[in-house]
C-alpha cells in the first residue's frame, strides 16, 4: 500500500519598511486656485503640523515631484478640475506608476461638488476619499484636522524594493 505524498506547505513573506507610510512626509495640495491655497496656507499654520506643505497649481506639476525616486510625502490632496492634468487623470497616472503606487501615499479628491458621477470615477481610481470644499476657514480646518489625524493613525504597508 503506498502512502499518500505529504503536504508540502509554502510560506511567503513580504518585506516591509518598519515605519510603513511617510507620515512626516509632505502634504501635497494639487489646487489650481490661488485663494483656495491661501486658505490652505492659513489653515495648516493654525494646525501646526510639522508636515512641509507643498503646493502644486496643476496635475503635470504633481506628477513630476511625485515621480521623484526620493519623494515620499504624506499624503495627496488634490482638486479635480485643473488645468493640463486633471485630477482624475492625475490619479489613474499615479495609479498605473507602480513605482509611486508602491509608496502608499493617500490621495483625497478635494473639490467644489460631489456629482455622483464624479465620486463613482473618483473611486474607481482607488482613492482613498472624496470631500467637498467646506465654505467657511473653520470648516476647511476641521476636515483637514480630520484627515490628517486619520491617517496618521493609519498603518499600510510600503513594500520595500
């Protein structure tokens, strides 16, 4: 009687950096609108991170910082409707850039409307959300508070090369 063969059992292991997202890594703002980053400006300044605020005022500017080997920033804030590139188009580009998916960096839509057309787009592009401009300076601050705490409590891992 022969005996079945064993089970052979494989194990996988993924390398990981130890402290996974950049979170003292810039916030990109991709905002075309030169009053709206003013108030971005003034709202970080109150909130006193220690994060550097980078301001990109197209999505071809993003695009160019965020595929540099040394950049890691935080987090990406970006508008949707933009000149060149546009948000969207930035987002699927980043998307398809293996090299700058692999940094896990959040990106969040920022914009003046949430047409349900434009939230079902936004996600299918993976984002990780999609918020409407608050039209009040306490509004804005707020939701950046918000989203900057989430995700620095947030853990995802960054695959090391």
């Amino acid at each position: 009687m022969k005996l079945p063969a064993k089970n052979k059992h494989y194990i996988c292991t993924l390398n990981f950096k130890q402290n996974k997202m950049n979170k003292n890594g810039a916030i990109v703002i991709v905002e075309d609108d030169t009053d709206d980053q003013e108030m971005f400006s003034e709202v970080f300044k109150e909130l006193n991170y220690k994060n550097e605020i980078v301001f990109f005022n197209d999505g071809q500017e993003a695009l160019t910082y965020l595929t540099g080997k040394t950049v890691e920033p935080f987090v990406v804030i970006s508008d949707i409707n933009m000149p060149k590139l546009n948000g969207m188009e930035l987002r699927k580009q980043i998307h398809e850039n293996e090299n700058i998916r692999l940094k896990t960096i959040p990106y969040l839509f920022f914009t003046t409307s949430a047409e349900q057309e434009a939230v079902v787009d936004a996600y299918s592009k993976s984002i990780q959300g999609f918020f409407v401009k608050p039209s009040s300076f306490q509004g804005l601050k707020s939701t950046m508070k918000t989203i900057v705490e989430y995700w620095q409590k947030c853990e995802s891992p960054n695959y090391v090369e």
